[in-house]
C-alpha cells in the first residue's frame, strides 16, 4: 500500500550493543554543499563530504561502511564511502527528499519523499502517524493527530520492543507521545516558558519545538525548542524534566554520542552545533560548521 505524504520519517528498531570503535557526529549544511564529521572526543571536525549540494538528512550504514545523504538540490539519495569521505553512487528519487532511515539489518534504506507516493511514518498535510510493516511494507496503522506531523523519537519495553512514540507536531512548543501497543494518544507536555525577551517568534516555520532524540540506555529524552533556544531533558519513563540549557539560534536536530554523555545539537540560525553535557546539563562548546545546519546523526565506524 502506497500512500501520498510528506513527512518526518524514523524506523522503529530495539537498541543494539556498540562495540569499541570509532564514532563521528555527522551534521548536514542545508544551505551548503558538503556535509562534515565531527570527532567527540576533540570536538574538532575531523572531515568532509563535499559536492552534496542542499544536503538533508543523513544515516550510517549499521556497519559504519557507508553514509546515506538526501540531496534536495539534485532529488537524489546520494551514498558516500566513509573510508574515502567521497560519494559513490547517486541514486535518483522520484521527487524532492526529506529525512532518510537505515532499516536494522541494513538491507533497506527508506527516504521520505516530500511530495509523490511514498509509505513514510509520519506526515505534516496529512496529520497523522503512520506505522508499516518493514517486511510487507503495508500499512498497519495510523494515527490521526490535531495538526502536522514534526520530529519522532522512540523508548522501548524491556524486551526491546517498542513502547511510545514521541512526536512534535506544527504550532506545539513541545511533544507529545503515542502508546505503540494500544495506538493513543497521550496527553501535549509544553516545556517551560521563557521571558518575551528571550522568545523567537520568526522564521520558525511552523515548527517552534523541533528536535527529540532518546539516549541508548532509554534513561533520557532530549526535546528542542526553536522558541526558546534550548534544550530540555526529560526522564524516562515518567517524562519528569531533569533540566535545561540554552543553545545556538533556531535548534533544529540533536544526535546523542553513545555512551548518552554528551549531545550534539544543529543550530541552524547560528550555523554551528552545540555540544551539550547530559550530566550537568551545560553547554561546553559550540563548534562552527557550514551553512543552516539541520538533521545529524552519530555514525559508529568500525
């Protein structure tokens, strides 16, 4: 089944071991051509992907042998070699790309297309949640939501499958969540309000809440806000908030390192990233990248 979306798009996928290697944030420039990779142990960026023009999003291959980057100028998903930093391949899309995802096995790379047929997991015109069968790749359910689809996120049981979705919706400063077993809703949680003065209320297109990523452990949701240039973190399961830290302009996508100690979070108004401790909840440092940096990702080399 096929149905015609745009879309936040993320694959439910159970937590797996990591083993000793080597991990790199990869942040896209979304007004840029090339996309770079940052070392957490230095904060330093370490390389560069050049000629992915109006690069988007970004996942790893789960062997960390190849990256997969939307590229919006060319509607193409391009495939870059992460031994060499260099694209191999461009494999021509059917319209203008999105987010894209790896599915587990690493056998399936799934891009949400913004317009044209696609089965994709969330949809902003079509308000709703979508969930698909990875292998029949049908529609199993969805969920009707109060207004367009923005970032998701997922926790997981203690048998490693899946129990909420954590989604932002258009308008929301915030998020609310979704129970995977019975399909609900659950109740819209705004994060604090700040002052008038520190308030941004341009250029939020739609989206002044924008951004949520779980740690590995399943211990901490991480929640962005455009509106109030932060990041709040908030327990799992209860959804108490642990704390908060001001970042760069207009917080647009977070990635957690690993081990969950540190976050790295793309700013786009500020054109740098923010590198947040977890623990204290305090930015250590901002590090500059290129143009409008959107979506990351932490890739694990071997």
């Amino acid at each position: 089944m096929k149905t015609k979306y745009s879309l936040a798009l993320a694959l439910v996928a159970a937590s797996t071991a990591l083993h000793a290697a080597t991990v790199r944030i990869v942040q896209t420039n979304s007004a840029g051509d090339s996309v770079m990779l940052i070392d957490p142990d230095t904060n330093k960026i370490v390389g560069e992907i050049p000629g992915i023009e109006v690069n988007h999003g970004a996942a790893a291959a789960p062997d960390g042998s190849r990256l997969y980057i939307t590229n919006e100028a060319e509607s193409t998903l391009d495939v870059a070699d992460l031994k060499t930093l260099k694209v191999i391949k461009n494999i021509p899309l059917t319209n203008h790309p999105n987010n894209v995802a790896v599915s587990k096995d690493g056998k399936r790379v799934y891009v949400a297309i913004v317009a044209g047929e696609f089965v994709v997991a969330g949809s902003i015109p079509g308000r709703k949640v979508i969930v698909i069968d990875q292998k029949t790749e049908e529609v199993l359910w969805t969920v009707p939501t109060r207004d367009g689809v923005r970032p998701m996120a997922f926790d997981a049981n203690a048998d490693g499958s899946t129990k909420r979705i954590f989604l932002q919706i258009s308008g929301f400063n915030g998020f609310t969540t979704i129970d995977f077993a019975t399909h609900q809703l659950g109740p819209e949680i705004k994060v604090p309000e700040v002052s008038a003065a520190e308030r941004v209320t341009e250029g939020l297109q739609g989206a002044p809440a924008h951004g949520l990523a779980v740690t590995s452990d399943g211990k901490t949701l991480g929640v962005l806000s455009k509106m109030n240039t932060r990041i709040y973190f908030y327990s799992l399961p209860d959804l108490k908030l642990l704390g908060e830290s001001k970042v760069g302009h207009h917080p647009d996508w977070l990635t957690f390192t690993p081990d969950g100690k540190r976050v790295y979070v793309a700013n786009a108004g500020s054109n740098s990233v923010s590198v947040v401790d977890v623990a204290s909840h305090k930015e250590l440092t901002q590090i500059p990248v290129g143009q409008v940096p959107k979506r990351n990702t932490t890739a694990v080399l071997p």
